[in-house]
C-alpha cells in the first residue's frame, strides 16, 4: 500500500515537471518566433551578400523544377554551411529527381532568410515545422511520465528506447553539449527538457514516416536529438540516410555504419597497385613527420597548438621506478561516441572507471588535456582529481616528446589522434573500444569492458610495439584515401585550403558558378554513379573498383575541376 501511495505521489511530481517543461518550452519558442520576426525587420539582418544571390540564381537557372508525387517527400535538416548546402544541395535535387519527390527541411521554427534563399534555390520549398497533434501530444505526455519514472541510471538513459528506436543516446548526448556538461544529470529539469524535445521528434517523424512516402534522408550529420531520431526512424523503415560534405559521399542504412571503413583501411589499402601503395606511404610518412615535429594543424585545421614542439617545461611527472601512465583526455561535451562502439556512455564515466583502476593498482598515473582545450574542461577534470587522488594533473603545454623522457610509456585514450602518434615516440596506446586505428596492431585495443580492464590490470603483459610500418599506411588510409569521395573537392586538404580553413567562407559558390552546366552534369554524372554502384561511399566506390593510379595520391582521384581560384 505503500509503494503503491509512493508510485503515485512520484508519478504525479513528474506530470507537474512535465507541465513546467511545456511552459518552458513555449517561451523559448516565442523568445524564438520574437527574434526571427526582428531579424525579417532589420533589413540589415536579412541582407544577402552578392556572391550568395548570385549562387542562388545559378541554381534556379541549372537545376530544374522536379514533378513530384503527392506525399513523397526527401527530408533534410537545416544546415547553411557553404561547402555543404553546394554539396547537398544537388544531391537532394538528385534524389528528389530520382524518386519524383519533394524536397523539404525541417526545424522547430521557420527558416531565416539566408537558409531560405539557398535551400529555395535548389528546389527546397517546403519547411516542416515539429509540432505535434493533439493525439501525439497526449501520447507524448504518457510517454515522458513512464520514461521518467523508468529511469534509474546514466545507461538507462543512454540505452532509452522506443519501439525499437534508440533515442536515448541522442538525448544524452544533445544534454551534454546543449549545457555544456561533463556527464548525464538524472533528475534535473535540463535533462528533462532533452527528453522532452527528443520525444517531440520522434513522435512528429513516426506520425510523418506512417502518413507519408519518405523516400531519403539528406542529413549534416546522424547524430543529436534533431538530426540522430530522424536517422534512426529512416533506418527502422528501410530509408536510406545519405550523409555528404565537399570531400565524401556516404550512403547509410544503419547506427555508426559510416564509420565501418576503419576496419577495413588495410583492406583499402592493399587494394591499391604497388606504386600507389609506395606513395602513399611516402605521403603519410612526410606528413606524420610534420606533425611530430611540431606543425599546427597537420591534416587536422580544427588544432590549433601542437602538443609536439621542442618546448620544455619544469619536471611534471615523479622519479619513480614505478609503471607511468597518462590518460589523455578528450573534448567532454562534443559527442563522446563520435566513432560509436566506446565503452562508456561520456569521457566522464570512462574517467572514473580508470580513478577506479587507479586504486587498485601501482602505477603512477597522469592527466593531460590537449594544448587548446575547451572552457569548461579543466573544471571537470579537478573534479575528477579531487574524487581519485592518485590521478595527477600535468600542464596542459607540457609537450609528449617531454613525458616520454620522463619515463612515461603508456597511453590511454578513447580513440584519439595519439593511437597514430604516440607509438612512433615509443608509447604504448591503449583505446576504449571501437576507433580508427581498430584494423592495426600498433595500439591495443579493449573491445569489451572486461578485455579493458584486463589490459589495464596487466601492463607489463603488453608485450612491444607492433607493426609501427603500418602506421603509415593507416595515417595515408586515414587522412587521404578516404577522404577523396566528393565531387566538389579531391580531398579534405585541398577544401581546407580553399576556404582558407573557414568552413563558413562562401568563396565555394564562386568555384559552382564558374563551372556552369559542365559542373552540374559532373556532379550530377558522379551521384549517380554513386548511387548504382552499392557502396557505401564514394570513396570505397573507387578503391573497391581499382580506379586508384600512383600519380592520384597527392591530388586525389581523377575529377573535372571547375572555377578553380
């Protein structure tokens, strides 16, 4: 009689937060729906550079209107990014030619004049707004109740599904970067209000996937609550989810299926005729050399310091004899499960279980975040230090080349850029998982949470460093091969190097528009190829079809190139 007073009395605390969500949810709309009313007003904020009206118009006049079938639609998210709205742009025109569909966005509001403009020009009319019936809103209420009152755990959370469909993990991760937190917060009204949002998505996409013909998913990314439910909901009903930049093309039907080359890079590679395997090693030893060296931003234009200079700060680590090793750390509010696979839901709860091994266990142990972290790292990292003593916090600049004279020769990681790094400096790398380096033997990998552990616990049983020649390859696999499957761009090098690193820059639309007709038919030549061929991007399209020669590593395939500055 008890539990049952008590299951009540908590079931009716959650129909009041529930109700306090709602209210929230409605002012940030109308805070939403003021601001953009503003912006269409201020005629400066809807004026559009001469460069854009002129992209805008060169759509309109080279790609045609499609015929349409009624209800059959090709859903896109909202995302105005120069080199990706060219690249998508087509391609949804593409597949709205191919299946006679419509072209339409989505958003919780309307979209602002710039986003309207572009995506109008290549035949994106329509903008569905998420909102739910009256039917979906009383489900919707049911539904947060039982999902609240179910909740025990981070991983219940993270696990949280919904007629097969994994939301939980979008929400988790939305929560994490939406608030800029280090992990999950159960019980507070943030992670509340994710939930919230995520069930109006889902049950908006449910209710339109069971009315409508939804014949392709044309996404910026699959993952967070307003891209990552659609992705699942398209995937659940057979529709494939098509994910494209100016260096790659890659087709989905299925969770983290982009990320399925990493255990076929040595696949990849051996593909390829001696000749473009020798220089490809030559690239990726030139390259990595580079790096180590201390040069910025090597195949990697987010980084913007090394952790490789000759720069030497005072002694970080202590003069023991023990075993010492270093954990380092990763961003903890940007999509912790970037590759999927990782053994822990944040680097937060990855953390804490090595605080956890740490007690156990007589190494020396360190932390050190990268040069450049992110605000709000550091804080979560004392925190951690404070909870296990036994971890210790080195300086940020402190350099790797530093901590391997010191005596470190172990290094843990997620799945970070060190597992092709560190080996080369004489480190043991260990990831937490699934990552790219998983097709080698120069890291070790723990791939359930008990074969982590294992390793942890015996470090002296790692035995050396192997295959470092295959680094090489990896790192030429990695940053080059697979990264030169757009129409737009022979790789992620030459992009960056267009847009001067700003992926914002719209100095894109002037290579579209100097290419005329000829770039259209290309591109359009190149999706369709794509599209018949049954890969899963363009890039193992090519490898797979031995259509790779020894004089295309550097420059990268065989492409007409259009309107080059």
């Amino acid at each position: 009689m008890k539990n049952s007073f008590k299951d009540k009395f908590k079931r009716l605390c959650f129909e009041v937060v529930y109700i306090a969500l709602i209210l929230a949810d409605v002012c940030i709309r109308i805070r939403q729906l003021i601001r953009q009313r503003f912006a269409r007003r201020n005629v400066r904020a809807i004026e559009i550079d001469k460069l854009t009206r002129e992209y805008c118009e060169f759509n309109k006049s080279h790609l045609k209107p499609v015929e349409a079938t009624a209800n059959a639609f090709v859903l896109m998210d909202c995302f105005p990014i120069p080199v990706w709205v060219v690249v998508n742009g087509i391609l949804a025109h593409h597949l709205a030619e191919r299946h006679a569909a419509k072209n339409c966005s989505y958003g919780v509001s309307a979209r602002d004049p710039l986003t309207d403009a572009l995506y109008e020009s290549f035949g994106c009319r329509s903008h569905l707004l998420i909102r739910l019936s009256a039917t979906g809103r009383k489900r919707r209420r049911k539904l947060f109740v039982d999902t609240i009152a179910s909740l025990k755990s981070k991983k219940d959370l993270f696990y949280l599904s919904i007629n097969g469909v994994q939301i939980g993990d979008e929400i988790y991760e939305t929560f994490l970067r939406m608030f800029s937190k280090h992990t999950a917060e159960l019980g507070s009204f943030k992670c509340g209000y994710a939930i919230f949002i995520a069930l109006n998505y889902y049950l908006f996409f449910e209710s339109f996937f069971a009315k409508n013909k939804v014949s392709a998913v044309v996404l910026s990314h699959d993952i967070y609550i307003s891209m990552g439910i659609l992705a699942k909901i398209a995937w659940r009903n057979g529709i494939p989810v098509y994910l494209a930049n100016g260096y790659e093309m890659k087709m989905t039907t299925g969770p983290d299926q982009k990320f399925q080359e990493f255990s076929r890079y040595h696949e990849y590679f051996s593909r390829l005729p001696l000749e473009a395997q020798e220089k490809g090693i030559a690239w990726g030893k030139a390259q990595i050399a580079k790096r180590l060296g201390g040069d910025v931003g090597v195949n990697m234009g987010y980084s913007t310091k090394s952790a490789y200079t000759a720069e030497k700060l005072e002694r970080q680590t202590l003069a023991s004899n023990r075993t010492k090793i270093v954990i380092a750390t990763h961003c903890f509010f940007d999509n912790p499960r970037a590759y999927g696979g990782m053994l822990f839901t944040d680097f937060y709860e990855w953390i804490t279980f090595l605080g956890q091994i740490s007690e156990i266990t007589d190494y020396d142990w360190y932390i050190k975040t990268h040069r450049d972290y992110l605000p709000g790292t550091m804080e979560a990292i004392k925190l951690l230090c404070e909870r296990w003593p036994k971890l210790k916090l080195i300086n940020p600049s402190t350099t790797w080349h530093q901590l391997k004279e010191e005596g470190i020769s172990i290094a843990l990681t997620c799945y970070g850029s060190i597992g092709h790094e560190l080996p080369l400096l004489g480190y043991k790398v260990i990831n937490a998982g699934y990552n790219p380096h998983i097709a080698y033997n120069f890291n070790w990998h723990g791939k359930t949470l008990d074969e982590y552990r294992d390793l942890l616990l015996n470090l002296n049983g790692l035995g050396e460093i192997r295959d470092l020649e295959a680094v090489y390859e990896f790192y030429f696999v990695h940053y080059n091969l697979s990264k030169q499957g757009g129409f737009l761009f022979n790789s992620f090098e030459e992009m960056e190097n267009y847009v001067g690193k700003d992926v914002n820059s719209n100095l894109i639309f002037e290579r579209v528009i100097a290419g005329g007709q000829n770039f259209q038919d290309e591109a359009k030549r190149s999706i369709n190829t794509f599209l018949d061929s049954g890969n899963f991007s363009v890039s193992e399209m090519l490898i797979l079809s031995s259509s790779v020669r020894a004089d295309q590593i550097h420059r990268g395939f065989s492409r007409s190139q259009y309107g080059k500055r």
